[in-house]
C-alpha cells in the first residue's frame, strides 16, 4: 500500500476516533436507561390506580412498593391526606402531588378548594413540587386564555418558591394545537410562564400524541422542566389534540410502543430533570402494567 494511501487512512481512522469520543463525552453519565439515575427515584402518578385505590388504598399502594416503585405522585393534594400516610406506611416516598386545576381557574367554585389550602397541605406533606395538572375545555381556547392561566400561574409560583416548593403545568396535547393565529398553545405558555416560578411537567406520551418531538422540546427547555411523566404511545396512533377522544389502546406501557426511551432519559439528563413517573390512563390490568413499566424500563 502506497504511503500517502495509509497517511489518509489513518487521517481517517484517528477523525472518526475523535468523533466517536466527542458523541461520548456528550452523553450523560449512563449508558442506558438501566443506569439512570432517574429509576432510584422513579415514581408512579397514582392516576394509573384510580380505581383500585376507591377500592383498597393499602393493597394498592402495597402493590405499587412491592413492584419496585420509589415514590408515588397522589393525584389529590387537599383531602387526600390518606394516601400520602399509607404510601408512607408502605415505604414508598411522595415529593409531588398534583392540585385541583379549578383552584386557579375557577376559585371560589362550590367544592374547589382554595390555593391557601393547597399550600398549606403541601406544607404539611413537605413537597418539593406541587403539579397545576390540566386546563378544562373553556379555559384554553384562546390566546387571552392561556396568558391568564400564565399570570394567575405565576402568581402561584411566587407563592410556592416562598415555601421552598416548585410550581409544575403537566401538559396534555392540546398545547400543540394551532390557534386561530397560527401560533401553538404551548408556545403562548412557554413564552407566558416565568422560568423562574412555573416549570414543566412534560407529560412524554402527550407530547408525542400531539405530533410533537420530545427529545427536541426537553432540549429546547433546558432548566426549565423539573418532572417527566412516562408513558408510551401504540404505534399507529394519529396525532390527536383532544385527550378525550384518545383510544384506550393508544396507552402503553413504557417500552411497548413508538417512543425512544433511551434518546428522551439521555435528553431529560441533559436537561436537568429531576426526577420521572411512569403514569398509564387507560390499561386493562393496572396493576400488571405498572410492573410491565418497570421492568420494560430496566431491561432497555
């Protein structure tokens, strides 16, 4: 072989080397979502067992330990003060719960309990987030909507950052439906919230649904997603901008369906999310998916 042949080869071999070692340096400190330091903390958003837990809370929450679970996020805050003491009974650990949408939105509501309310139970429950958790149909449809949603949200987070607690919005996909003047909802609310008093709840499987990349908005949001819920999306599914015409069968568990798992734990590192919550609205075992989720999530 001719010298100048084996000098380029070598130029070739040592650039790709390089490259190689560049993309390496780049990831975070895991090799695979089984490294992550996100399972020693992974959660459940008890959502998932909303009927069961109308049935036996102890059991359920027994299952949900037994399973492998951390932590789990209570999807009630005031008045569900039961659940935070029996996953604590069971060892399970509860740093976010979500809050009545309608405290904000609609205050003063006959059965909606106020945001002193919220905070002093957040208080008591010693939070580290506390999850504004969705926009009703009639509150989001217009830009004037979604900035008052921001400003009472950031008012909240004001509160909340007093107290040593986060303010998280957990979207659904209707933030990725275009308004009247083109612009996306969930640009108005990325403008609109305060980075330093609202941060996001990035629901993956709504993400997804909405027709949007998740790895690129975790990426676009750096700093400014605190929490991930994990789910997956069956292959197939359109894209849909209203959860309630969503099919059942579109909810996965984690690793059965069209999301790449590894691409959005490695973004959210990147990102500085904190910690992560496989969550599943629609399943017909409940109890037998969230192990599935686990498990999926582990072996990846």
């Amino acid at each position: 072989m001719k010298q100048g042949a084996v000098r380029m080869r070598r130029r070739t071999f040592l650039q790709a080397t390089g490259a190689s070692l560049a993309t390496l340096l780049a990831r975070p400190s895991w090799a695979r979502p089984s490294d992550s330091r996100y399972l020693k903390t992974i959660g459940l958003q008890l959502y998932t067992l909303r009927n069961q837990l109308a049935r036996d809370v102890p059991r359920t929450l027994k299952a949900v330990a037994d399973a492998g679970y951390y932590q789990v996020e209570p999807m009630s805050l005031v008045g569900g003060e039961r659940v935070f003491t029996v996953a604590r009974d069971v060892g399970l650990k509860v740093t976010s719960a979500m809050m009545n949408w309608q405290t904000l939105l609609n205050p003063g509501a006959k059965g909606v309990p106020s945001f002193a309310e919220t905070m002093e139970a957040a208080a008591k429950q010693k939070l580290r987030f506390v999850v504004f958790p969705y926009v009703g149909k009639g509150h989001r449809e217009t830009a004037d909507q979604l900035k008052q949603l921001a400003q009472r949200a950031n008012r909240a987070g004001e509160v909340c950052r007093k107290a040593d607690i986060l303010l998280c919005y957990h979207n659904h996909s209707f933030e990725f439906a275009k308004l009247p003047s083109g612009q996306l909802r969930w640009d108005v609310l990325v403008k609109e919230f305060d980075p330093h008093l609202v941060k996001f709840e990035m629901d993956v499987f709504w993400v997804t649904i909405g027709g949007m990349d998740p790895v690129k908005m975790l990426k676009g949001l750096k700093g400014r997603v605190a929490q991930l819920h994990l789910k997956d999306l069956l292959k197939g599914t359109p894209t849909n901008h209203d959860e309630s015409t969503v099919p059942k069968d579109a909810f996965q568990e984690v690793g059965n369906g069209i999301i790449d798992w590894p691409a959005v734990l490695a973004a959210a590192e990147l990102a500085g999310v904190t910690q992560c919550h496989v969550e599943q609205d629609q399943s017909p075992d409940p109890i037998a998916s969230i192990g599935e989720s686990l498990r999926n999530l582990k072996a990846l």
